[in-house]
C-alpha cells in the first residue's frame, strides 16, 4: 500500500518537476537578454526633400506646388526625407548588440514604406542610440489635385519636424547578442508597433 502511494507522489511530482525546470530554462534569456522590451525613445523628420528641392519650412506652399509641377511633368517625382529616431534600454540591463531591424511606416494618405537597417545596432541602458533611416514615397504624375496632397505632407514633415498624426511605426528586431548568447529574430523579440498622437507621442500599439 505504502510502495504504491509513493509511485502516485513521484508520477505527480515528476511533471511539477520537469515544467519548473523548462519554465526556468526559458526565463534565463528572456530575463537576462530582452525582457527589456526595446523602446524608441524619440521620432522626428529631418531633410524632407521633394525631387531635387529640398523643402524649407519657411517656404509658401504655393511657391513649392510650382516647383514640383515643373519637375513632375508625365512622370513620378521622389518625396524623401529622414528619420531619426533614438532606440533605448531600461535601466539596469547589460548592453545588447543587434543584428539591424525591419522597420514599416504608415502614414495618412500615402501607401505605407518600409526597409531594412542592415548596421549592426549596439543598445546600452540610459544611454539611447540615435540612428537615420532613409524614407521615400513616389508622387505619380497628375494635376495639381493629386500632388496638392503630397505637397502639403512635405511641407508639414519639415515645418513639425515630426510625423502626423495617425501615422505607425513597426520595427521587427534582428538577432540579439548579450550575456554570452544569441536569440535569432522571432524569439522573445516581438515585432514593435508604435502610433503618432496629436500632439506627436508615441502610443504603443497591440
């Protein structure tokens, strides 16, 4: 009776046992190397260009239409600007080296863009890490009702120096390396989803 009560504790305790032991195996990177949840600790617009001019804030609207009428002509014409957004850690974790990014925009009234930041990126806590990512979209030849648009996001990307509002960001990291080990893309590295509120923050999304 007695050998019998023992093999019931040990067929019960055996799973208990295993499960602590894989749940410990999986906390050890996700607490040590990214539970930190990668952050984007800032987001602005700079060198906001529409085919070769680039677009002054201080410019008439008007003044611009024209310019990018006579260089638009039957074809497509480059809106391009840059992204500089700064990337931070929490504080208390070790530093992290990444194997670049994916990264997707969406903003209102223009087909969403995206790329790849192909530099490895390297996150230490408190000390954010500034980097540039390259933006550009196609103006397709028309009048001036479709080019008015674009034009007017041009001249408000400059003049803000930020992204409108209802716009959303979505980084997916590379691999990671920290503590003497590497997780590959996917793995306890959740795809980033940020939007743009009215007065310009950022609002986690999902």
């Amino acid at each position: 009776m007695l050998s019998r009560r023992l093999r019931r504790r040990w067929r019960l305790l055996v799973p208990l046992c295993l499960a602590a032991l894989l749940g410990g195996c999986l906390a050890i990177p996700q607490t040590g190397l990214f539970a930190f949840r990668l952050a984007v600790t800032s987001l602005g617009v700079e060198e906001v260009r529409i085919g070769p001019y680039a677009v002054d804030a201080r410019l008439d609207t008007s003044d611009l239409m024209s310019l990018a009428m006579s260089s638009l002509g039957a074809g497509s014409l480059p809106v391009q600007a840059t992204l500089a957004m700064g990337l931070g850690l929490p504080g208390g974790m070790p530093p992290v080296e990444m194997a670049g990014f994916r990264w997707t925009l969406d903003m209102p009234g223009v087909e969403p863009v995206s790329g790849d930041y192909e530099q490895d990126v390297t996150l230490t806590s408190g000390d954010d890490t500034n980097l540039r990512l390259p933006v550009a979209f196609d103006v397709l030849g028309g009048g001036r009702e479709q080019l008015a648009p674009m034009v007017e996001l041009a001249s408000q990307l400059a003049r803000q120096g930020e992204l409108p509002a209802g716009s959303e960001l979505a980084i997916t990291p590379g691999d990671l390396r920290g503590l003497g080990m590497t997780l590959p893309a996917g793995l306890l590295t959740p795809t980033i989803r940020l939007g743009v509120g009215e007065d310009g923050s950022l609002i986690p999304q999902g």
